[in-house]
C-alpha cells in the first residue's frame, strides 16, 4: 500500500472473492485505498469482513485500526462530533501501540478543528508530534505537521504555522516522493 501497489492489492482482492474474508489484513487495506477514493460504502463493506476475521483472531492491533477506519470515514464525511466522541472513547480505554494512539489522537483533532475548536486541536495535535516522531514515521509526522500548521494559521500564529510547513517540506524531500512533496509545496502559495 504505501508503495503505490493499490491496484495489485485491489486485484488479489477481486482474486480471492469469498475467500477473502480468510485475510483481514488485506481486507482492511483495500477498506483504506476505498477510503481514498471516496468509496465509502465499499470501505465499510470490506471493513466489516475485515471486523470478522481480526475479532475471530483475537487481534486487539487489528480491531483498534477498524475502529479508527470507520472514524476516518465518518471525517471525510463531515461527522465531527461523532469523531472526536468515539475517538475519545477509544483514547479513554487501552491501545494497543502508540502510533495508534497517535493516529486516534490526530483524527480526534481534525474533528476538533472541523467543530472550531482550534486550541484543542493545537494541543492534540502539539501532543501526538512526539508519538509520530519517536515511530519513525516520517509520512505520519509530516502530516500531522501539515495540520498543526492549518491550526496555527486559523488561530493567527503566524510564525509556528511557518515553522511547520518548512518542516513539513524538509520531510517529504526526505520521503522521496514526488506527490508527497508537491501537497506540501502547495501550502507555500
């Protein structure tokens, strides 16, 4: 997926038809390229199958990241109260790692930011940057940044908004990926 192989991904799916089901990882990945493209109801038929396989399997990591699926769908949608409640809801219990708190804690401050409430998606935001830089994830970090800066400039600081982005930059030069950089640049104006 994050090599660009959506289609492979997308065929092996069409490929395996039922028998599918057998492989929630996969079922939970074409949910997200679904995700991507707007295909809402797909996502949340594949994200159900995917549910089966990771609840049958007893796989909490798995769970959690089809709680945070159907959150991102719900955001795209526009449902940000929903959003920030079950992503609280979740926060509030036990995760299973702490990019996954990052991720809970990073769709629960885009709500926040889509509900007006800036400073609380600042301080979300503010907290889950060290989660996503202790991981490594540089693609994470550089989008988590990308909406600290949103939030910097809708609360009129200027100056972290700027800081940010020219992060933001520096991290997809990094990344090596050619659209990754050019949605970064795209924010200098």
């Amino acid at each position: 997926f994050n090599q660009g192989k959506v289609e492979t991904l997308l065929e092996w799916r069409e490929a395996l038809g039922e028998h599918a089901s057998s492989s929630p990882q996969l079922m939970f990945t074409c949910a997200m390229i679904h995700t991507d493209r707007f295909q809402f109801e797909v996502a949340q038929d594949e994200l159900t199958e995917a549910r089966r396989g990771f609840d049958a399997a007893n796989n909490a990591t798995g769970m959690t990241n089809i709680h945070i699926q159907h959150a991102l769908i719900d955001l795209r949608r526009g449902e940000y109260r929903s959003v920030s409640d079950n992503m609280t809801a979740l926060l509030d219990g036990a995760l299973p790692s702490a990019m996954l708190r990052g991720r809970a804690m990073h769709l629960r401050a885009l709500a926040e930011l889509g509900l007006g409430e800036v400073n609380d998606a600042i301080a979300e935001l503010e907290a889950a940057e060290p989660i996503f830089a202790s991981e490594s994830d540089l693609f994470a970090l550089s989008a988590i940044l990308q909406d600290l800066q949103v939030a910097y400039e809708r609360a009129g600081r200027l100056d972290e908004a700027s800081s940010c982005l020219h992060r933001v930059v520096a991290l997809r030069r990094k990344i090596g990926r050619p659209d990754a950089l050019a949605h970064a640049l795209n924010n200098l104006g």
